[in-house]
C-alpha cells in the first residue's frame, strides 16, 4: 500500500509533503513505512497513488560544480 505525506509538521526533517511512500506494516494507528526506523502517526498520510514515481523517503541531492 502507498500513502502519500500531507502533514510534515514536526517531522520536516525526515518527511516531504506531498511524497508517497510504501507502508510495510500498521499498528497502533501508525504506519511502518519503508526506509523508516520508527512508526508514523496515519493522521499525517492519505492514500497514495501507485503509478507516481516518488517513492520512499527522499534522497539528498548532490550538486556538480
């Protein structure tokens, strides 16, 4: 199942509005989502669209100079 970020509030530093990413497991109202060491309260997620392409949790950018 994919769920997509709609509240990052508090959690900034490791959560993107907006990004989806793959839920392993559920419990206790929280989802265990792929790449993350603790569960996510399922009040900051809403069911996700499979088909887009951003998935997981987002990957730092490097720059080239």
């Amino acid at each position: 199942m994919m769920v997509r970020c709609i509240d990052n509030l508090l959690q900034s530093d490791i959560l993107t509005e907006g990004h989806l990413y793959e839920v392993l497991a559920e419990r206790d109202d929280c989802y265990v989502l792929s790449g993350f060491d603790k569960p996510l309260s399922k009040v900051r997620f809403e069911p996700g669209d499979a088909a887009t392409t951003c998935v997981g949790p987002p990957t730092p950018t490097t720059r080239s100079e």
